[in-house]
DNA sequence: TAATTAAATAACCAATTAGTAATTTAAAAT
DNA sequence: ATTTTAAATTACTAATTGGTTATTTAATTA
C-alpha cells in the first residue's frame, strides 16, 4: 500500500529512480536485459553506444543504487542486471507509456 | 519482458522516472497516496512542507508525465495520483531499498 | 620484462534544475 | 465593486550532472 515510503527511504528511493532517470542508462539496462548473460563493460559501452568513460561512470551509478551487480573476472568486469527487479519496472513504467502513447494517438484521428 | 523499452521510447521512460526521482515530489505522491481523496494544490503544498510555488512547479511536472491529474473546481485546483500505477511503482521499489537495508544491517552486525 | 588490453579516475565544460521571492491571473466572498 | 484567496508565472541563484579527453592502475600476453 506503498505506506512503505517512510520518511527516512525517500532518498534512497529518489536516488534509485533518478538513476533511472537518464536515456543512457536505460540503454545499459536494456542491452543487459537484452544479453541474457553477463556482459563486460566494454561491451555494453558498445552496445548502448557509449564512450569507455561514460559507460564506467553509469555502471558505477547503476551498481550503486542496487539495479545492476559486478563481477570482475580476470582484466576486465562483468556485470548483470537485478532480476527481477529490473525487468518488473521496466515492464511498468513502459506499458504506462504505451498507454498513454495510444490515447495521444486516439485523440488525434 | 520489457522488450517493450524501445528507443523511440527511452526519452519518455527517462522523463518519467526523472519525475520520480526527487524527494518533494516523492512526498507529493506519498501525501496523496495518503489521502486517499483529491487534494487541493494548498492542502499539498501544506502536507509535503513545500512553498507554494515550488509545489506549483512540481505539481506540474507530476501532471505532465502523467502520475497524477488535475481537477479544477472554482477557485482551487484538485490533485489525485494516477492509480493503481503511482502505488504499483512505490511498492515494488520500496520492496527492494527495505531488501537492500535489511542486507546492509544483517552484514554490519 | 615489456607491451597490450580493460577499467577507473581526474579535470573540466555545458546544460539542467530545485529552490526562492515577487508578480500576475482568476475565481469567490463581502 | 472591492477585497480576498488560490494558483500560475517570471526572474534569478546555487548546485547537480552528463559528457568529453587525458591519464592512471592493474591484469594479461608476448
């Protein structure tokens, strides 16, 4: 009943939306969704589209806030989306835009 | 499966959750969510412990991305969340910042 | 050991934004 | 008609942040 969103959590919980509140770190989250495996940072710099730094700076935010672990493993570190949390809001947050997106489209034919 | 996360749709998701990713208007939801009955901007402005103008402004954005609507009704203007999505959200993100504090207290002790 | 590859960090810039105080618009009440 | 009340808007400031380039750290390979 969402009386869960005490006083003291919501900085957490601003925190954790904020960190989903930028296009390049959904894109992470989508190729890491995507991979259905663990994926290096080099990868996902690849696949979003990102430069090597800025891709670092994101999975660090990411993993901060609880919606992405790492693995390192020998030169080069892995990392993987929370399940099923991840995929949960996504699904949420995105068939409220598809809602939406429709009846924009319905009120203007 | 949030295959759903398109990128025609990655600006607007962002916008969504950048909308939710601040503490005042965290605490607009929550005050409403409370309420369980339309507030007026006043009685928001009062219950979250914002200025007028600043509830105003995050009121608005609140509106935009299609959280919560607006009723106006003679002098004063009605807001209410968007449900059952607005407490979906909070629950599940809740669900996982109490998780993660629960883990964090388990390992200090 | 030297060279290479992967990731983290530092320094910096441009843009966004949360907040405030003050003003304006508009409806209700006297 | 005037006053009062509620909300929207404007102008401004301080702080945050997403992005870049360059450098550093650390592990692998030759």
């Amino acid at each position: 009943m969402s009386h869960q969103l005490s006083n003291p959590m919501i900085d957490e919980v601003s925190g954790l939306f904020s960190a989903l509140g930028d296009p390049s770190r959904l894109k992470i989250l989508r190729s890491l969704l995507d991979a259905k495996e663990p994926l290096s940072q080099g990868a996902v710099a690849e696949v979003a589209g990102l430069s090597q730094a800025n891709a670092s700076k994101h999975l660090t935010c990411l993993v901060r806030v609880g919606l992405v672990t790492r693995e390192p493993e020998g030169n080069a570190v892995f990392f993987s989306p929370v399940l099923p949390l991840v995929a949960d809001i996504c699904d949420l947050v995105c068939g409220h835009v598809s809602d939406r997106a429709r009846h924009t489209y319905k009120a203007l034919k």
